[in-house]
C-alpha cells in the first residue's frame, strides 16, 4: 500500500477517533438565571362544629320539632350542626360529604341497631345537597349541617325483623362524631 494511501487511512481514522471519542463537536452555550419569586398555598378548613342539645324528630314525623326522648323504628330524627368555613385558593373547589351512616357506642350487646344517615347543608344562606361544592367565594361562611338519622324498619326475605329488632329495645346508643368532610376536587 502507498504511504499517501496509508496516511490517508490514519488521518481518516484519527479524525473518527476525535468525533467519536469527544463525544460531539464543542459548540457555545450559555445560561442566565432568574429570581423564582415566592408561591402562597391557599387553605382548606373547618372549624369544629356547635351543635344543637337535642335531637329532634323531623318534619314527617308525630312530634316533628319536639326533642326526642325515646326512640323506636321508624323514627326520622335530626340534628344541626354548625361549622366555619375558611377556602382560600385562586382555583379553589372542594366537595362537601357526610357518611351515609352513623357509628355508636351501645350501653349492652344489640346486634341489629342499625341507622342510616342524610345531611344536607346550608353554606352561607345557600342550601347545598351532600356531594355539592364550595369554592374560595365561601371563605369565611357558616355551613350548617343538618344530619337526618333514621332509625328503619327492616325484615329480612322471610319478613323476619332483622334490622333494628327486640335486642335493641331499652339500650342506649352513644353516637359517635358526626364528620363533615371537605375534599378538594379539580376546579
């Protein structure tokens, strides 16, 4: 081989050797920073609630308004509750939520106390279904919470009394916490 065609080989290659080897051509950059400034999250609260005394049997029921003293199936018995509302936040949206039904504490041994449970609210003189949705323009507002406890009948396939039956009779249930719940949503 002729020493031109050599050194045309070896330049060839160190050249391939340079590009490959470097990992790419150098070329010029620069870079300039700018001061990221501060970011404020908004809040998402309730205050605890205040409730009313008493229970009190609902609009519906014999006695309706008058405290309850003594329930039995069937009963439909209420309860308002009242909260305040802080929801700051530029997009701000959150679902307001009660559990359908209620835990309690009973003083003996009843298998089939069973009660269920409705809320609605009233935030800031607008009534709002369980499921609606509050927004920054409530910050501030009072929500009342109105819980609907019913106390049901219930049978099972056979008619047989299962629900709510003789061994709740003369117990006495403490109720455990009645819970509003905000959750924010996508706006």
């Amino acid at each position: 081989m002729k020493k031109s065609m050599k050194g045309a080989i070896a330049a060839s290659a160190a050249a391939v050797l340079l590009l490959g080897g470097a990992g790419s051509l150098a070329y010029w950059t620069a870079d300039g920073t700018a001061d990221g400034g501060d970011i404020t999250a908004g809040t998402l609260t309730l205050t605890d609630g205040t409730c009313d005394t008493d229970w009190a049997y609902a609009t519906g029921n014999p006695g309706a308004g008058d405290p309850v003293v003594l329930i039995v199936p069937g009963d439909v018995i209420t309860k308002d509750c009242t909260f305040t509302l802080s929801a700051t936040g530029d997009n701000l949206k959150a679902e307001i939520g009660a559990p359908a039904s209620v835990s309690y504490t009973p003083s003996t041994a009843s298998t089939s106390l069973d009660l269920t449970a409705a809320t609605t609210f009233d935030v800031g003189g607008t009534p709002i279904v369980d499921g609606g949705f509050v927004t920054s323009a409530n910050d501030g507002d009072t929500i009342t919470a109105t819980f609907t406890v019913t106390v049901p009948f219930g049978t099972d396939e056979t008619g047989t009394p299962q629900i709510n039956a003789n061994d709740m009779q003369g117990i006495t249930a403490t109720l455990d916490e009645l819970t509003v719940t905000l959750t924010q949503v996508s706006a």
